[in-house]
C-alpha cells in the first residue's frame, strides 16, 4: 500500500526540504501552507499521515489537528520549533500521534512516519469485541464505545487501550507500554505515555480524575480495571 501524506508549513524552503525526500521513500505527498488549505486538502485527498506545523496562517496547527481528528482515522506528527515539554504535551492532547522539534533530520522524521503507520497497519489483526462494563472495544473495526456511543480514538490510543484492556489487571510499566504500543521507545519517552493515557481518560471514564477503566499503579505503570 503506497501511503498519502499531507505536508503542512507555511514556509515553501520546509516543503521543499521535505517532499523529494519522503517522494524517494515511496509515499505520495501532497503540500499545504495555510491551516484551512491543510482542512480542504484532507478532505480532498484522505491522506494516511499529516505532518502539521504548529504555527499557521489562519488557524493555527493545534485547530487544525482538532478537526482533523473530526475526519477519521489519520495518523498527525506536529512540527513545532517550540522545545518546552509543556508545549509537546498540549500537541499530543488535541490529538497528534507524535511530535517533532525544529530542526530536524529528514532520517529522524522519516522514521517517526513510519513508527506512526505501523501502530495505524497494526489494527487489522481480528479480535472478539471484548466487553467491559459499560464499554466495548472491537479491535478488528477499531472502534470503541461506552452506552452504546463511539467514542473516537486515535490510532495511538486505540493501541494503548487494546494493550492495557487484552489483560486486566496486570501493571505495565511505561517502558512496556512505549514498546509494545507506541512501537519505538527510541524516538518517544514515557511522559509520552501519560499524555495519551490521560487523552484517552478524558474520552472513556465517567471522571478522569477516579478512573475506573485505565487505573495508576503508583511507582510502577498502569493496569485495565478487571473486566466487570
């Protein structure tokens, strides 16, 4: 399968670093420069993957990503030259899958690319719906609901869920979680982790603040409640 990319920045000498690279790895990539541009060319062309540029004329690339979202499964990588790690954890809050710094190599970002696709490829494997309480998460339709509403996920906290729910009630460490769902534990590091586990609180449990679903071991990781 040759994936789409949607390549966003309002600076052409950043597209033009970018796009014969990626075009030599194989995918098909198609450019934007403006927020609302990013919006009507998603739309258009149903990419696989967006890299998306945090400062954007218009509207800035955290609105883009919330709307983005809206649209369907796609796996987003921001690119941001902010640094501070408060920054990088808004960026995985709204909804990105990972997040990158200005500058970087063009090696580093390929590899986070497909480090995203592959946790998006991997959800084809078939799994019973399993059934926890109120909430039900189908594997092979990676979809998940609660009363009988979807709740939308994305690929990355599909993942986490799935890794967490397929064994209630055994503690994984952080490390375990960014091998076995984020794929690499290279290119992320475990305050990754937190900021989608608490993505995914906000979406499931009744009140984040006293999950009963994703529950925190104090010193060593998380666990799924046991199925009910």
């Amino acid at each position: 399968m040759t994936h789409k990319l949607l390549l966003v920045d309002d600076e052409e000498k950043v597209l033009e670093f970018m796009e014969p690279f990626l075009q030599g790895e194989g995918y098909i990539t198609v450019t934007a420069r403006t927020g609302k541009e990013a919006l009507a060319k998603a739309r258009e062309i149903k990419p696989s993957l967006v890299v998306l540029d945090w400062m954007l004329p218009e509207m800035s690339g955290l609105d883009v990503c919330r709307e983005l979202r809206k649209m369907g499964p796609v796996g987003i990588i921001m690119v941001t030259a902010r640094t501070d790690e408060t920054d990088k954890i808004v960026g995985l809050e709204v909804g990105a899958d990972d997040y990158i710094t200005k500058p970087f190599s063009l090696r580093e970002l390929s590899a986070r690319i497909r480090s995203v696709l592959r946790r998006m490829d991997g959800h084809a494997v078939a799994m019973q719906t399993l059934h926890y309480g109120e909430l039900s998460i189908s594997e092979s339709e990676c979809r998940v609901w609660k009363r009988g509403q979807e709740i939308p996920l994305t690929p990355t906290e599909l993942k986490l869920l799935l890794t967490l729910a397929s064994r209630p009630g055994i503690v994984y460490s952080r490390l375990q979680l960014l091998q076995a769902a984020l794929d690499d534990d290279i290119l992320n590091d475990e305050r990754t982790v937190d900021a989608h586990i608490s993505r995914i609180r906000k979406k499931i449990e009744d009140d984040p603040s006293q999950p009963v679903f994703i529950q925190t071991v104090y010193g060593f990781g998380y666990r799924f409640g046991e199925r009910t």
